[in-house]
C-alpha cells in the first residue's frame, strides 16, 4: 500500500431505520392514499399522499385524520373498511370486499428525499426494499448468508424470481429520478444486474474517479457529454445495497456535491481512465481515497440516488466477505441507451417470474425497459442491436 492510502474518506452513516411508513397496493398494483379532506383515491403517483402508519391493525393516514381497519385475507393480502364499510379496489365503499396489500415504504415522506436531492444531488432510502426482496437479491447474488452457493449462469438474473425487477421499478426512486430530471419519460439506460465485489488482494486493478453515463467525465469512451448540462439533468444514478454498505465493505467512495461543478474529476485523482490498467495500482497506489472524499454507510435494502455528474469510484473490499450491489443508470428517455435492455425485458416476460409481478409493475417494467424512436412506423419502432452488423464491423 502506497503512503498515501489511508482509507480516510469521510463516512456518512445511515442507521437501520426505527420505522417505516406503509403503502397501500391495490390489487391491479396502484395505491391507495386520502388528501386533506378525506377522500381516498387510488393512483399509481407518487406523492406524500400515500403514507400510512399501521398500529396493530389500524392504518391512519399521515396527511389527514382518515383511519382504516384491515382484516387479513389469503396470502399476506388485507380487506379495509373505514367506518364499518368496506373498500372496493378503487377505495371507494362497496358491498364487495376488495384484497389489498401493504407494503413497506420509506423512513421518511418522499417530499423530504425529494428536496435533500435537489438542495445536495443526492440522496439515501435507507432499508427502502422489504426484507424478503433483499433476501432473494442475496440468494441470486449469492452474497450475505448464501454466499456458500454458487451462482447460476444458466439463465439471466432477471428472470432467476421477481426480486430484481421489482426492485428496479420501485416506486419511491423512480418518481425521485422523474423528478430530479424534470421528466416522467424516463428510461434505465442498461439491463440491471447484480454485481458482486470481492475481497481485496491487495494487487489487483481498482476503478479510479469519475462521472457516470451519459456524462463520462474521467472515463476513454465515445459519446461522452462534452460541456456542462447546467439544470438539463442527463441521469440519475442509483444504487441498490444488496449487501450492507460500509467503508471497509468496499462501500462506493464520493465526492458529494461534486456535481454542481459540472464538470469531472481532476486528474490528480486518479481518474478510470488511468487508474484502470495493469500496473497503476503498483506505481501510483490506490486513487484518492483521503479526507475530502465520502463514502456512504447504509443498511442492506438502502437505495442511494445521486445526480449522475457526480465524482465517484468503487469502494475497496478489505473485509472477508463479498459485496453485492445493483447500478442501474436512469437517463431522460432522448439520451440513446447505454446498451440494448431488450434481451432482459423478453427474459422475465417470457418466465414464470413475471407472473409475480402486477399490472403496475409490468407497466413500468416496459416503461423503464423498452427504448423507442420516432420513425416511419411511428412512434412505436422498439430500439434494439443488430447483431449481425455489430459482429461484421471491426473494433476501433
């Protein structure tokens, strides 16, 4: 280890939270909420509206002083009645019983992430993903308290359960991406997948700083974003902590705040493009890993979010065990694709995993998934590789 690898990023830690808001899943996948007034409604935007405490089996609403009785039903589904009556699946009084299902949501009102992202470009959902997804992205990962397994290459992660779709378009993020980015047409830029980091040897290559698609600031490659974007937000990077997240777990490290500067790392650094080779590690140690960096310490099933320009780089693993983390890169629906998401869409569509998921899942799987253009066929043209022609012309 060279003299200047310290591990001396400043740590921002996010404890496990004491409690959680809930959210109301209606059966055809929207939710439930109530305004000021009263009312209940069902919808699939997110807003404050959509929070609910659940004492014993009472939900009271946080915004208003509305308040239900729910009566579980068949598998891990509930009936609500307000005022001795019943809901039906628009959340409207009936004679018929409609099945719903509550979920955890945040520690906090989205309004709140919301402004901390936009007053510092980034954010954490602490613990956002319900136990039992986070486990089933530890099985896949085979991290964590499966790590005796062996991963299974004979089919891709998506459609190995509905865990990994579910957890790329939960709702929470993705409104705040839509948001931050001053748009609802979003997409994810690539396929999500869950990557797994081992311990450290002590030799081999390590990522350097820089700035994520479509900004590729540090990083040799085509298409990178040439000049500031001033308020045009090109992408919303999150992260999802398979594993928990800790300095000594390889925790990414940061520079918050970096990318009000719009523009990348300086090269003393230790930018990807350099440090990313055989023997830099050697000649130069690790790069910056000293005070003014940060890396950020949260529990597994947390969701970092952070504005897509700013500084970072891999964490280094010097604990025991492996880390796993899912990068799924949000970008305004104009930015082309990072790479083509159409083999994974038609993966989990085509399994038995889909069936997991509801309407609204699977409306916004398509949404994120499914990358079109404007051509003679209308707007209807799905984006995809060509094979044939990748495989006929030759790397540059």
């Amino acid at each position: 280890m060279k003299g200047g690898d310290t591990f001396d990023e400043r740590a921002v830690r996010f404890a496990q939270p004491a409690a959680h808001y809930f959210m109301v899943v209606a059966p055809d996948g929207r939710f439930l909420g109530a305004d000021e007034d009263g009312a209940i409604h069902v919808t699939e935007t997110i807003s404050d509206d959509l929070m609910w405490r659940l004492r014993g089996t009472r939900l009271e609403h946080e915004g208003s002083s509305v308040a239900m009785e729910c009566a579980a039903a068949d598998e891990g589904r509930f009936t609500l009645t307000r005022g001795g009556t019943p809901l039906d699946a628009n959340g409207h009084p009936g004679s018929t019983a409609a099945e719903f299902s509550i979920v955890r949501g945040p520690e906090q009102l989205p309004t709140a992430y919301l402004a901390h992202l936009k007053a510092h470009g980034w954010t954490c959902l602490a613990a956002i993903l319900p136990p039992d997804i986070t486990d089933s992205l530890q099985r896949i990962a085979c991290t964590d308290a499966y790590s005796q397994r062996t991963p299974d290459r004979s089919r891709r992660q998506i459609s190995q359960g509905s865990a990994l779709a579910k957890t790329a378009v939960e709702p929470i993020s993705v409104w705040l991406a839509r948001q931050y980015m001053q748009t609802d047409d979003i997409r994810l830029a690539h396929a999500p997948g869950i990557g797994v980091m081992t311990p450290d040897d002590g030799q081999r290559t390590v990522q350097g700083w820089h700035s994520d698609y479509p900004y590729h600031w540090g990083i040799n490659a085509d298409g990178k974003v040439p000049t500031p974007s001033g308020d045009t937000v090109m992408g919303v990077q999150r992260i999802i902590c398979v594993s928990e997240f800790t300095k000594h777990r390889g925790a990414t490290a940061f520079k918050l705040g970096s990318h009000a500067l719009d523009r990348g790392p300086p090269e003393d650094w230790g930018v990807a493009a350099a440090a990313y080779r055989p023997g830099y590690r050697a000649e130069n140690g690790l790069p910056y890993n000293g005070p003014d960096a940060d890396v950020i310490e949260a529990p597994a099933g947390s969701m970092i979010l952070f504005d897509t320009r700013t500084w970072h780089r891999a964490g280094i693993n010097r604990s025991d065990a492996k880390r796993a983390a899912i990068l799924t890169d949000l970008t305004p629906a104009y930015i082309v694709p990072y790479s083509d998401t159409t083999p994974d869409y038609r993966a989990l569509v085509e399994s038995e995993a889909y069936d997991a998921l509801n309407e609204r899942e699977r409306q916004e799987w398509e949404r994120l998934m499914i990358h079109r253009f404007l051509g003679p066929a209308g707007p209807r043209s799905v984006i995809g590789t060509d094979q044939e022609l990748t495989e006929r012309i030759p790397r540059r």
